[in-house]
C-alpha cells in the first residue's frame, strides 16, 4: 500500500479547487501575493468586484505583479508599467505606446464562503465543494481555527473515517462501519453506520434524539477538502475542513463553520449560535488528533477491515487527474 501516484505524494496534487485567501482581505483594486502549491501567484480584485489570479511574474522582466497596480479588470506592473488585461494578454506598453504579443497565465477564481477559490487546471470542470445536505441552500458561513500539520492533507482528510480512532482516541463506545458513495468523480461521500453503546450512559442519553444512526456524514472534494454533517435527526452541523498542501508535503488549513441561511428577522442571532456550536463539535473532534499529526509517518502496510473506508478514500485519489507541485503540469500516466 506504499507505492502511491499522488496519495501523500510530497510533490504532486490533484486538479481542482483550492482555498487561496479571505475575501475580505482583498478590496476592490487590491493586489496580494499568493503562494499556492508551490505557485507563486498575484490575486487582485477588478473595479467590477470579481477576483482574479495570475501567474506572479511579468514576462518582461520578472517584477512580482503585486508591487503594481490594478486598473479597471487589469493589472499594471510596476517596474515598466506594462499592463495585462484579465486573460493575461498584454494590451499597453508605454515606452512602445504599443501592446506586445505577450501573455501571462492566468487561473480561474470563485467566492463562497468567505473564500477565494483557485481552480488550478485550464477551465473549472467541477464545481466548488460544497455540503451535500445544503447544495441548494443560500447559506452562512465563519472560519474558525486555521492551522499547520506536520503531515500531507490527504492524510489529515482520512483520519475523518479512521473507525478504529473514534473508540482509542475519542472514546466513542461504538463500532463505525462507513458506506461509500460517489457525488461526481472528483467527490466522495461516506455515510455511517454504528452499533453498540448499550452500556455507555452518554450514548443511551442521546440515542432518543436519533432514529436509527448517529449522523456522521464525510464528503471530500480534490482529495483535499472535506465537508463533515454530524448531529442528531432535528439538526446538524456542517463543517468544512479546506486544507492545502505546503512545502515537503505538509498542511495548511482553514476550518469553515457552515449553516443554512435564516429569515432575517432573528435568524441572524440564531445562526451565529449555531456557528457558535458547530465550533464547539469541532473542537470535540479534533481534540486528541493533533499530536498525532505532528509525528505521524503514514504507511498503511497491514490493513485490516476496519480500514476499509481508508484504503477506498486512496483508491479514489489515485484514480483522480494528478499535478506537479509548483508548475500544475499533470502527472504523465504510468
């Protein structure tokens, strides 16, 4: 189980979207540096609102794209004020008072969330991750932690359906078995189903609030976000686990506390208890996994059935469209 083509490859991704920076963080005719799987990229904002992301460099003469300026939709570089519309084409340089048959890459870019998104392929063929349950509900949303781990994301992802850790790390008295299924072919879902508990007083005081299972619901997108449900039959929380890989193969992440959005009179009150809630789920969780994740040399060489949801999660990876760390080139077909 150690001979990988992407799964906790240090040095390869797969084709999708990927969270870059808050929207807040970039007001209209802003332009930010970005660093995103071993990219270097400038993010700016056009007069019409919209995000856009370009390669970092001006083909010129190497100057950082986010030492100029942002002008209607395009940008400017600051060294020789040549300037690039929002398809990377140039379209002014003034010392020719002229355009030049040049162009710069360009990347696609989406909002939700509270986040700027990057599709890091040609065109989007996929959509944004999103909450299965909420797919077609306007929704709310709040980070909540942004953290580092000393391991690849995909790692970080499959400790979500590790059965066998609910009992050992969590003390949860049940036995986890997780359904697989498919959404489309970049995302997948895993449903559970327990049992056991009978002797446990946390689980006999809460199984009244569930018909038949306890709500544990994992979908995961590029290998690399992953959406949790969990809660009883009346209501549920959502989380968004949006993780990136860093340099050497290791994570950064940024939680997101989703909720449906509410009618406005109190429904904004409401939901920022709920938000406030589903935080307090989640810190549930991830207690006790931390320390894991900063010693953890992933190698499933002796897999047993409980690891079933696992070793479905890596098959799912490396079958997916695989890309080069830094230049997004995909990986040639063995």
């Amino acid at each position: 189980m150690s001979d990988y083509k992407t799964f906790n490859h240090p040095e390869r991704f797969i084709e999708g979207w990927y969270w870059a920076i808050p929207s807040k963080q970039l007001k209209v005719r802003q332009v930010k540096s970005v660093t995103l799987l071993g990219r270097d990229l400038a993010l700016y904002r056009g007069e019409d609102g919209k995000t856009y992301a370009i390669d970092a460099y001006c083909p010129h003469m190497g100057a950082h794209f986010a030492e100029g300026k942002v002008e209607g939709n395009a940008i400017r570089c600051f060294f020789h004020n040549w300037k690039f519309d929002a398809c990377g084409s140039c379209v002014d340089v003034p010392s020719l008072g002229k355009p030049l048959a040049v162009e710069v890459q360009t990347w696609p870019t989406a909002e939700k969330y509270g986040m700027v998104w990057v599709w890091t392929g040609d065109a989007p063929k996929h959509p944004l991750p999103f909450v299965p349950e909420l797919e077609n509900e306007e929704c709310d949303a709040v980070f909540g932690s942004h953290f580092v781990k000393n391991c690849h994301p995909n790692v970080v992802m499959i400790n979500a359906i590790d059965a066998q850790h609910f009992n050992t790390v969590h003390n949860l008295p049940l036995k986890i078995v997780f359904d697989y299924g498919e959404i489309n072919e970049n995302a997948i879902a895993f449903s559970n189903t327990t049992r056991g508990g009978e002797n446990s007083l946390f689980i006999k005081l809460i199984r009244p609030f569930y018909k038949k299972e306890v709500t544990y619901k994992m979908c995961y997108w590029y290998g690399s976000t992953g959406t949790v449900t969990v809660g009883p039959d009346f209501f549920h929380f959502h989380i968004m686990f949006a993780l990136r890989m860093t340099e050497g193969g290791k994570t950064e992440g940024q939680t997101i506390l989703i909720t449906k959005k509410r009618s406005p009179f109190g429904g904004w009150i409401f939901n920022r208890v709920v938000l406030w809630l589903t935080q307090m789920v989640g810190n549930y969780f991830a207690k006790g996994d931390t320390q894991i994740f900063q010693t953890i040399k992933f190698d499933l060489r002796t897999p047993i059935k409980e690891d079933r949801a696992i070793v479905q999660f890596i098959q799912h990876v490396e079958q997916e469209k695989s890309l080069n760390w830094r230049s997004w080139i995909p990986v040639k077909a063995r």
